[in-house]
C-alpha cells in the first residue's frame, strides 16, 4: 500500500503525459496538435513539481516559524518551461494560420494532397 | 470556538449550499436562459459568503484588502459575463424553452 | 578582461545582437550587422580554441556563483572546435545570404530573417558551451524556436508545412530532453553536467537513470535526424530559403551530434551506456541503416535539394557509426567528419541556392547545362561533390580514411566495407546532377533566358568553403589535431569520472576547491 | 488533506484528457484545455510551487487558450474523420509510458524530505538565499541570480517567438473601422471592461514589484499586464488598442527588455565580475543582488507584457481579415 | 475551523466536478461555455478556502488571477461567437 502511495502521482503523471502525446502523434488537425503538445508539456511540468514537493514542507517564500520548504529549484526550472511551452504554442498556430490561407485546410492528409509529397 | 468562528462557518456552510444548488441547477433546468439564471445567481451568493466568511478569519491586513478585491472583481464580472453569454446566446439563436414549445408559438412574441 | 570572459563572449555577443539588428531594421543594417557580429564571434572562438588546446579546460560562472549552484560554462578542446566550425559556417552563409535572401524571402521580413539567423547562431553556441543540463535545453529552444521561424520565411508555401513538422518533430524531441533530464535530477539533485556524471555512477544499477539516458537519447535522436526519426528533415531542408538550408545543413545537426557525445561520454560515461546498456549496437545498426537506406533514398529524387537532404541524413549515420565504435580514433573520426561535412554541405547547398538564384527552381533537370552558363558556381558543385563522395585530395576522403581506420582498429571489417560501399550511393547522386549540369544541353525553352553567374557576395563564401574543402583535404593538420586532442580529452574526462567513483566522494572536495579559487580570485 | 486534494485533481486531470481525445468539436477541445491548464495550475499550487501556478494559469489557461480560440475562428471549428489508422500512435505511446512506469519504479517516494532532490543543490538555496541575496521569496532569488542565465534565455526565447510570429503573420496596420468593431453590441461590456482594466493593469504592477516577498515576478506581472490590453483589445477592436499602443513600439519594446537584462550582464562583466554577477552592483552584495534583480524582473516583464501582446495583435489582425473576406 | 473549512473545500470539489462534467457534456454549446464559466469561479473560491486551511493566506494573488484570466476567457470566447456559427 505505501508502495502505490508512494508512487501514484507518477503514475497518473505519466499517463496523463502519454494521453498528450497520443494526441500529437495521432490527430490529424493541426490544431488538436498543439493541444495535444501542449497537455504533453504540462503533464511533464507536473512531473518536476511533485518531485520538488516535500510532505509537510510549504511554499518556499520565508515565513517566521516554518522551518521546512518544499524544493524551489524545480519550480525555476518549470517557470522556464511554461515560458518555452507558450513562446512554441504561438509559433505552431502561426504557422497553422498560415497553413490555413495557403490550402484551405488545416487537416494533415488534405494538404498532404494537395502538393507532391517529397 | 469564538462567536467570529462560528458566524464564519455558518457563512461558509450557506455559501457551499448555494454553490451546490446552483450546480444542479447547470442540469436540473429544461432549457439554457433558466440554467444560466441558476448558475450565475448561486455564482454571486456562493462568492459573497464564502469570501466573507474568509474574511472574518483575517485579522485587518493585506490579505482582508486582497480579499475584498476578488470579491468586488467577482461581484462585476461574473454577472456580466453571465449576462453577455445569454445574451449572445439569444443573438445566435437560442430559443426559450416556451419558444421550442409548439403550443406556446402565439406567447413567444417579444 | 577579454581572456578572463571568453568562454560567454561567444554567446552573448549574438544574443545582444539579435534585438539590435531587430531595431536597426533596414535590410541592408542588419545584414551588416548581423555579419560583423558573427565575424566578431569567429575570431572569439578560435581565440576559445587556442585557450582550450593549450590551458585543457575553461570554466566560466555565470552570475559569479559556483557550480553546482550556479549555471557554470565548460568549454574544452571539443565543443571549442564545433563552435570554430559553426561561427565559420554562420559567417559565410551570412556573406552569402545577402542576394539570396533578397530573391526569396520577401522584403519585409528581411529583418526579421538577420535577427532569427542571430538567434539561432546564439542558441546553437549555448547549447556547445553551457555545461548545465537544464541551460542546454533553454539554448536548444532559442535555436529551435528561430529555425522554424527561419525554414518558414521561404515564399514556397510548402515550407509552411516542413516547418511545421519541424515544429512538432522539435518540439517532441525537446520535451524528452526535458523528461531524461528531470529524470536524472530527480536521482542526483543536480543539474551541473560534471555534478551529474560524479553522481550517476553512485546509482549505477538505477532503472530510473536508465530511462532518464534512454529519454535524453531519443530526444537528442530526434534533433539531430538519427535514421527512424529523420522524417523532418528533407521536406525542411527543401522548402527552407537556401541560405537557411546551407546554414542549418551543416551546423544544427552537428550541433546535436556533440550534444549526444557529450552526454555519452562526459555524463553517462561510456561503460554506463555502451557496455551496460548496449547502445554502441544500436547506434551501429541505426547508422548502418541510415547510410544505406538515405543514400538510395537520394539517388531517386529529382530535386536537387532533396538530393542533398538525404544525404545528409546518410552523412549523419557517418558519424554516430564513428561514435558507436567507442574508440578514439572512431570518435576521432567523428568530430573529423563533423568540420568536414559542414565545409562540404556548406559549399553543396550555396551553389544550389545560387542555382536557385538564377533559374528559380533547382530540378535535376534545371541543371542541364548549366556547366557552360554559370562555370564558377558548377565548379564549385563539382569540387564538394567530390567531397563528398570521398575522393582523395578533398576533406571527404579524411574523413572517409579515419572512419575505416577505426573500423579496422576494431576490427569491424564488415564495417569498413559498408563505408565504402555507401560512397558508391554518393557516386550516383552527386553523378547525376554533375551529368546533367556538363553532359546535357541547356533546353531550348531556356536558351533564351539570361542566365549568367551569380554576384561575387554569394561566389567568395562559396569558394572559401570549397578551398578549405580543398586545403584541409590536403594539409590535415590542424583538423586531426584539434579533433584528436577532443577525442582523447573526452576519453580522458570519461576515465577520470570512472577513476573518481572508486574515490567516493572525491568531486565534493574538488567542486569546493573551484569554489574557493573563484571567491580570491 | 494535501494528498487527498492532489488525488481528486489528479483524477479530473486523467478525465479531461481522455475527453479531449475523443472529441472532435475543437472549440470544445480548447475549452477543455483551458480546464485541463486550470487544473494543473490548481496542483502546482497544491504541491508549493506557487509561482508555477500563477504563471501555469494567466498563461496556459489565459495566452495560450485565447490564441487558440482565435486560430479557431480562422480555421474552423470542426475536426474531420482521420484517414491513417490510430494503431502505430498508439503503440508508440505504449512503449513510451512502459519506458516511463519502468522509470518510476526506482524512483525515490513522492514527498519524502531524504530524497536526492532535497539533499544535494536545493539546500543552499533554502539556507543560504535569503541572506546571500536578501529575499524572501526563493524562487525569485534562484530565478533572477542563482539561474539567472536560464532567464536570460527564457527571455530571449519569448522574444524569438515574436519574431517567428511577426515573420509570420506581420500585423497590419490598416484600420478598418467601419469593419472592425469589438463586442459593439454588448453595452454592459464596455462599461465593466472600463472599471477592470485600471484595476488590472494595478494588479500588475504590484505583481512585479512585490514578486520578491510573494509570488510573482516580471514574466507573470508581463502576461497580466498584456491580459489586460488583450481585453481592451477584445472589447473594444484592435484599432482603439493600436492607438494606445501600437505595434511598432511593441516590437522595440521586446527589443528593449532583452537588452536591459543584458546590460545588467555587460555592466556587472564591466565592473569586474562575471557575466550577470550583481554583487558588483553594489559595495554591499545584498544590495547589488537587490538592484539587480529589481532591473531584470523589469527587462523581463516589459519584454513578455511586448511580445505576448504583440503575438495577439498579430493573430487579431489575421481574424479581422478573414471575416472581412 | 479546519474541519468546517476542510469539509468546505471538499465541497467546492464536488461543485467544480460536475461543473467538469457539464463540460464534458452539454447539450448547446453555451451550456458548455456555462459550465466551463462555473468551474473558473469555483476555483477561485476553492484557492480562496484552501489558502485558509494551508495557513498561507497571501496566496489570494492567485485567486485574484484565476478570476482575471476567467473572464478574459469568456470574453475572449464571446468575440470567437461573433466569427462562427455556435449552433451545433
């Protein structure tokens, strides 16, 4: 029983993770790609929070009288990430703008079509 | 258990109540405008009393100010966004129920 | 003060650059601005290369804090050699890119084009420099982020779609970096490269750490086109602007070729990953299978760009086949063929774009006579196809040589002979197009189209490249040098890291040290 | 109380994403995800990271959901059948997340205070930052000085999104008024949009300057400040918000973040340290690190407020002109 | 307290789960854009309450941006209406 409560946050992390990929990997809108890229990253920013958490710690901002802090450097590292993520995010739908004016269609295998594929 | 305490439980518990009836009312009511009334209405209450409850847990500091600042953020915009959402909902199109009703076409002139 | 900051210099100059060319906003500024700047790098990362080969090691704290703590930069005689080759490459395909921007990107974004080209020059020196596990994933994103942006300013609007594969591709590819490298720091606490490999060892056996590489593995895989994973490559490559594609041809890839050595071999250590988990194999059978399949796969395409696509993906099965032999010499042969193949694919994809410039379209069948009407830019052509190929005299035969000799070492002679066989495939696709250019007659259609060569701006950075292409064929000096005195120095770091978990807890002692020196001095 | 929270969010986190799988209305998708960034936001605030929830929600749920619906109204909202077959994607999903559960089983237990994580780099920051840099507030310190570098980049990151963006869509300046409108009709709308914005904009600038005593900093005060001209923009048509701010000035204003934080970089490398070193701000370190940050929160705050808004403007301009054809 | 306060928050999770499922499932597409509308103010009361419980009350800042970014999404899905048909 420990064992599965020492573990579950990564387990249902890694399945949420593999649910955003399954979506990157298998639609076939561009649109729900980005989604999909988008809930994958997520899901891996929640893999560096839990593990930046100490049970009973709190926040790191300092406070009079706590003495235990959960981790800060992950928090760094994923504030970065988000940042990366969004900066990705705008250039995709951009580009699928862009996509959209030039074939009329933002489904994969409709412009596929409509050029030669090298 | 002091008399602030208790107020603010009360407050709390009613809060939770109308957030609850407001929920089912999202799937209890026959057509959109009555769960959208239902919604918003219990959204503003549920937000007066659950934020004054945490209010009186304050002791008159940053976090009483921050406190009345969601409260009054959440006083207008949620209405208003409740309000925006029917009414863009009736511009595109919706019908009342008594509208969708056959027998009741002559009553739905506005 | 110049020697003291030289190893962040190389980073920072481009990265300040970007938002000025951005504001300089005429064409003509940034474009000169943009190739001074990256001049300027140049001369900073031969400096950097003197420095690594004769003081061994650079390490640079950001921020003045010490490493574990702070983000520290490492530069040594091997990522300086790389970061040699790609401010060269930036520099000339700069030159170059002038006229061939103001044909194929339209005139608005030309701007915008210099700042994204500063970008990602900024991004691809962090990733060589830093030696912090999370910082390369921030680098590996700014140059990402400015490739896509690059690859899609052609007017072709099938670069819309390449781009976005790209994109995609990329981004997938960077985000399991970032899983392996969560994975690594959630077992060792540490971010630091030197840090991590000192603590890795610690939990040899670990299943967690063992994902954590196959993760980094993949990811970096995906960034550097390994063979399965290389479909983003071609239609990038194609449909980017010439001067982006013969800028990213021969650095991006290389870039992340060293990514992968550097993890290997001063990170993981080369027991670790290649005894314990048997990657050598797998890398070995992906490179074999990348130098054949993508070999034939460039003999049957009719754009010339594609041509040279493919090939690149064959050339980088080259060179993880070099780092799979896990000897000096193979990796040796490895940091080699990265110089070389950036001279030849630099030289390759700048005469096509200069073939673009001219006819508009780079068909095997455009090429026909071109021999005649544009002779400097098909001479060009020829030499580092040559190259290529692997002919005596040019840096393709070092390259090939050092290759095969490791194979032998080793005595891998099936090895030896796939190497030599897949040069045949490069016969047959750079033949084809040399053919048409010499062999075949101009069509009639064209006959009365101007054809003539291209201005000098896009001829000199062209030719430098073919005469390096040329003079370290011939004078090998300072390639197997430098190359030589990476691969022993990494050998070397990776056999101090194996020596220091005998000692236990060593490194603490010897980070605290750095610290102290850092605090006098 | 903290595990079971994280488990109910964890569960509704689960349900959504195999919601979003399976439906095939977009505009539902992008609702969901904007859910789905609310949730998460709502773990890392049960988990400590307060200030990856503030960032998660005004830009996972705010930029990113906002910049899809508009892609959306390009694009269309419905998702067409797929062709290819869903079995090679779903078996490379499986051996991936096999890879995964396989790492997890050496994985040191969720929570404990003697894993790895807390014993090696993270300690120093907790005991030493607030002395060494005199803040409270510990992820500012380790963001802006320790990892200062990463937030350089992050930044740079941001400013090369604008680019690609820009490079992309370009942002037209041609104003349309009879065309363009906002939300005209909605009356109420405009009176409320009037009373929050001012507010907002407040709330902003209190989140980037008290981001070294509580949670905030420069990128999240950015995103808000950019949340609340994405409103006006929203409400009253990109031609009012093009002549309170316009394009241009963005675009020089991104330029200009970036360069603020470098200088901060070239000055302290000028004074004798290293690169980003802001004990050479000051004769005393603590204050130097105090001014330091203080202007690199700034460089970052203006560069994000820029380019987020700018990134909107351009995907604006681009919704404008579709409806018009 | 703690416990009415803990019992509270328990009960603005219910609240915002079949909010969830509202979302999941509406029969217009308004009913959904409701739905996702009251879970976004539930959770900024639930952020609210569990500050309270966590004994870190300056966390409101959050609350405060949950609120903001809500409505921002709902008008932001309001001016996508005017662009498309929202009937499905």
């Amino acid at each position: 029983m420990s064992f599965i409560l020492d573990y579950y946050n990564y387990w249902v992390v890694v399945f949420l993770m593999m649910a955003g990929f399954y979506i990157v990997i298998s639609a076939n809108n561009l649109v729900k790609k980005i989604v999909g890229l988008n809930i994958f990253q997520t899901s891996v920013f929640m893999l560096y929070i839990s593990m930046g958490k100490v049970s009973g710690g709190t926040a790191p901002i300092v406070v009079e009288g706590v003495t235990q802090y959960s981790n800060p450097l992950p928090h760094v590292l994923i504030l970065t990430a988000i940042v990366v993520g969004v900066a990705t995010t705008a250039v995709g739908l951009a580009l699928i703008v862009r996509i959209k004016r030039a074939y009329g269609t933002v489904e994969e295998n409709e412009f596929d079509n409509k050029d030669d594929v090298i | 258990m002091d008399f602030l305490d208790i107020v603010s439980s009360i407050l709390l518990l009613a809060g939770v109540f109308f957030g609850f009836s407001g929920a089912v009312g999202l799937f209890r009511f026959p057509d959109f405008f009555t769960r959208i009334h239902a919604a918003s209405v219990t959204d503003s209450i549920a937000a007066i009393l659950i934020i004054g409850a945490l209010l009186l847990q304050t002791s008159f500091d940053l976090n009483t100010a921050k406190l009345v600042f969601i409260l009054l953020f959440l006083m207008v915009t949620s209405p208003t966004a409740s309000h925006a959402l029917a009414k863009s909902a009736r511009h595109g199109g919706l019908l009342t129920l008594a509208e969708t009703r056959p027998q009741d076409k002559q009553g739905s002139a506005k | 003060m110049l020697e003291q900051h030289l190893a962040v210099l190389p980073i920072i100059l481009p990265l300040i650059a970007a938002p000025l060319a951005l504001i300089l906003g005429r064409s003509i500024f940034s474009w000169g601005f943009a190739t001074l700047v990256s001049g300027l790098a140049f001369l900073l990362s031969w400096q950097l290369l003197a420095a690594a080969l004769s003081d061994g090691v650079l390490s640079y704290a950001v921020g003045g804090w010490a490493p574990p703590w702070g983000i520290e930069l490492r530069v040594d005689a091997a990522n300086a050699f790389v970061l040699l080759a790609v401010t060269a490459i930036s520099t000339l395909v700069l030159v170059y890119s002038k006229h061939s921007i103001e044909k194929e990107v339209k005139a608005a974004n030309h701007s915008l084009f210099y700042t994204a080209h500063l970008l990602c020059l900024a991004g691809l020196s962090g990733i060589l420099i830093t030696g912090d596990a999370f910082n390369l994933f921030v680098f590996l994103e700014i140059s990402s982020l400015a490739t896509y942006t690059l690859v899609s300013l052609a007017s072709d609007r099938r670069c819309l779609t390449a781009a976005f594969r790209y994109l995609v591709m990329g981004t997938i590819g960077a985000t399991f970096i970032l899983i392996g490298v969560g994975l690594l720091y959630m077992k060792t606490g540490t971010l630091n490269m030197l840090d991590l490999a000192e603590r890795i060892d610690l939990y040899d056996s670990s299943r967690t750490i063992n994902t954590g590489l196959a993760f980094i593995m993949v990811g970096v895989s995906i960034k550097l086109a390994l063979f399965p994973l290389h479909m983003w490559l071609p239609p990038a490559y194609t449909h980017a602007p010439s001067a982006v594609t013969a800028f990213l041809a021969s650095t991006a890839t290389k870039v992340a070729v060293y990514v992968m050595i550097r993890f290997i071999f001063t990170v993981f250590g080369i027991d670790h990953v290649f005894v314990d988990m048997g990657m050598g194999l797998i890398l070995m059978a992906l490179a074999v299978v990348a130098i054949f399949k993508c070999s034939y796969m460039a003999t049957v395409q009719s754009n010339v760009k594609t041509v040279l696509a493919y090939s690149s993906v064959a050339q980088i099965g080259y060179l993880v086949l070099g780092l799979s032999l896990v000897s000096v010499s193979g990796l040796m042969a490895s940091m080699i063929h990265i110089f070389n193949h950036a001279l030849m694919k630099g030289a390759l994809f700048m005469a096509v774009g200069a073939v673009f410039y001219r006819v508009g379209s780079v068909d095997i069948k455009d090429f026909a006579g071109l021999g005649r009407k544009m002779p400097l830019t098909m001479a060009a052509f020829t030499i580092a196809g040559l190259s290529i190929i692997g002919v005596p005299l040019t840096v393709g035969f070092v390259s090939k040589w050092y290759l095969v000799i490791a194979a032998l070492e080793q005595d891998q002679w099936l090895v030896a002979a796939l190497v030599l066989v897949g040069s045949l495939f490069a016969v047959i696709y750079i033949g084809r197009i040399i053919e048409a250019a010499y062999f075949q007659k101009l069509p009639e259609s064209r006959s009365s189209e101007n054809i003539k060569e291209v201005s000098w701006l896009m001829l000199v950075p062209m030719w430098v490249l073919v005469i390096a292409n040329i003079y370290f064929g011939i004078d090998t000096s300072l390639t197997t040098e430098a190359a030589n005195s990476a691969s022993e120095w990494l050998f070397q770091t990776n056999s101090m890291l194996e020596n220091k978990v005998m000692e236990g807890e060593v490194l603490e002692g010897h980070a605290i040290e750095e610290k102290a020196q850092e605090v006098s001095s | 109380m903290a595990e079971f929270i994280d488990l109910v969010l964890l569960a509704m986190l689960a349900l959504t994403a195999l919601r979003i799988i399976f439906l095939k209305d977009l505009f539902a998708v992008v609702m969901l995800f904007g859910i789905y960034s609310f949730l998460s936001a709502l773990i890392f605030l049960n988990l400590d990271a307060v200030d990856v929830a503030f960032t998660e929600a005004s830009v996972g749920a705010g930029i990113s959901t906002v910049l899809m619906l508009v892609t959306l109204a390009i694009t269309g909202r419905k998702e067409k059948q797929s062709t290819h077959s869903s079995l090679l994607p779903l078996f490379v999903v499986l051996v991936t997340g096999a890879a995964l559960i396989y790492g997890t089983l050496d994985m040191p237990p969720f929570g404990h205070p003697d894993n790895p994580v807390h014993q090696h780099v993270a300690p120093r920051y907790i005991e030493e930052s607030p002395k060494e840099v005199g803040l409270p507030n510990m992820v500012t310190s380790v963001l802006a000085s320790y990892r200062g570098f990463d937030t350089l980049g992050e930044t740079v990151v941001v400013f090369s999104a604008v680019i690609g963006v820009l490079s992309l869509l370009g942002v037209r300046r041609k104003k349309k008024k009879d065309l363009e409108s906002g939300l005209e009709s909605h009356r109420v709308l405009h009176v409320v949009a009037k009373i929050i914005i001012p507010l907002v904009i407040l709330f902003a600038l209190y989140v980037q300057f008290h981001g070294d005593f509580g949670p905030g900093g420069g990128f999240q005060a950015g995103v808000i400040a950019a949340a609340a001209f994405i409103l006006y923009a929203l409400i009253l048509g990109l031609p009012k918000a093009f002549a309170v701010v316009g394009p241009r000035f963005l675009q020089w204003m991104a330029a200009a973040g970036v360069l603020l934080y470098a200088s901060v970089g070239l000055y302290s490398m000028y004074m004798g340290g290293h690169f980003l070193d802001y004990n050479q701000l000051a004769t005393d370190p603590v204050a130097g690190q105090h001014y330091g940050i203080i202007i690199i929160e700034l460089g970052v705050g203006v560069t994000v407020f820029a380019v987020m808004l700018n990134i909107f403007y351009a995907f604006g301009s681009q919704a404008e002109r579709s409806n018009v054809q | 307290m703690t416990d009415i306060l803990a019992a509270a928050c328990i009960a603005i999770l219910v609240v915002m789960a079949i909010a969830l499922v509202r979302a999941f499932k509406a029969p217009t597409v308004y009913d959904r854009v409701l739905g996702v509308n009251m879970f976004g103010t539930k959770t900024v009361l639930f952020i609210a309450a569990s500050g309270f419980l966590m004994g870190r009350p300056d966390f409101l800042d959050i609350a405060i941006v949950y609120a903001l970014i809500n409505f921002i999404g709902m008008v932001a899905v309001l001016r996508f209406f005017e662009y498309t048909s929202p009937i499905e």
